[in-house]
C-alpha cells in the first residue's frame, strides 16, 4: 500500500514512499511531495508547497513558500519560482537556448525568474532567460518568448497579452477595478500596477 511519509531529515513534511529527496535539498515545513518525484541536491523548497505527481526539481533551483507544483513538470537548474508561483500541469522550462545532444552547455544556463503569484498553465512553455512578472498569468498552451510583465494575462505562440489580470487571478475589465477583491489597478506605459489606497 502507497502512503505518504515523514523523512527524519525534513520535520514536517510528507514525502510519497515512492519519491526521492537527495542529500543536500532543503525542504520546508508543510510541504507535500508526492508520488514518483525526484529532488535533486543543492535544491531548496519552501514551506506550505504542493509538489504533484512524476515532478523533477533540481539541482541548485530555489522554491518559494506556498508554491503549487502540478503533475509531470521538471523545473531545472536557472529558473526560481518566487513565493505563490502555480505551475500548472505539464508546463515546461527550459534553460538552455540551443540544446545539442553532443556539445555541452552546462556554462551557458540562462536564468528564468518567476515572480510572486505567477500562474502558468497547462502545457504552457516558458523558454529560458525571460522573466515573468509578479502575478502574471501564462494561459494554457502559451509560448513565452519574451519577459512578461507583472498582472499581464498572456496567450497564444508566440505569445502575446490579451489583457490583465488581478491578485486574485481575475481578469480585469476597462475600469480596471477586480470584481473578487476590489482592488483597483492603473496602466501606464504598458504596464499594469496595484493602485495605491487613498
């Protein structure tokens, strides 16, 4: 019968029988590993996070607290999620931007930072050295080739934005106003930002 474990190095945290954590990966508190996952060494996770199922993490990757990490992704050495980062089912990084089979490139990752509350969505592709902006969000499918700025709601391949999108993960309308929240946001110079309370 599966089940879920506490590792002795980890307090805290429930690790499927049937996964891996290497030596040197740090692990916080509350975070759940599950089925069929591999950490690597030198890969540091955060407190409160979802790791799903057949994940590869690693090595030298740094995960924020309460991130959620959905089925089948492997987050490599270069790319940083930030604190509230969703990674939606299947969605892939990349770190090298000419990948050979035979001419090694391991000198020549390119870093990928994912802002806090960034959400990526299924089998969306994120292509190395670009940075996504605070609670951006890459649709299903999408192809980011460029950096994506903070609130933009992105689609397409290449992609491209189709609008903006709040803290709360809801897409804004032209008042610019999140119907969940309330929070108001402005635009300028084609960027999007939380407006200041009065």
């Amino acid at each position: 019968m599966s089940e879920m474990r506490e590792d002795p190095r980890f307090p805290g945290v429930l690790i499927h029988q049937s996964s891996y954590v290497d030596d040197g990966a740090v692990v916080g508190r509350g975070t759940k590993i599950w089925h069929f996952c591999h950490i690597l060494p030198r890969t540091v996770i955060g407190e409160n996070c979802s790791i799903g199922q057949n994940v590869m993490i690693g090595p030298n990757v740094e995960i924020g607290s309460n991130c959620k990490v959905q089925n089948n992704v492997s987050i490599y050495d270069g790319v940083e999620l930030a604190d509230d980062v969703f990674c939606g089912p299947s969605c892939v990084f990349t770190n090298v931007n000419n990948p050979r089979a035979d001419v090694s490139r391991k000198d020549e990752f390119r870093r990928t930072p994912i802002g806090r509350g960034a959400s990526i969505g299924a089998n969306a592709t994120i292509v190395c050295g670009h940075a996504l902006g605070e609670y951006c969000f890459i649709g299903a499918g999408a192809v980011i080739t460029k950096d994506v700025p903070s609130f933009a709601l992105m689609a397409g391949n290449p992609a491209r934005r189709i609008g903006w999108m709040s803290r709360a993960g809801e897409r804004l309308s032209g008042d610019l106003v999140c119907p969940r929240s309330g929070e108001a946001y402005v635009e300028s110079d084609g960027r999007c930002f939380l407006r200041d309370p009065q």
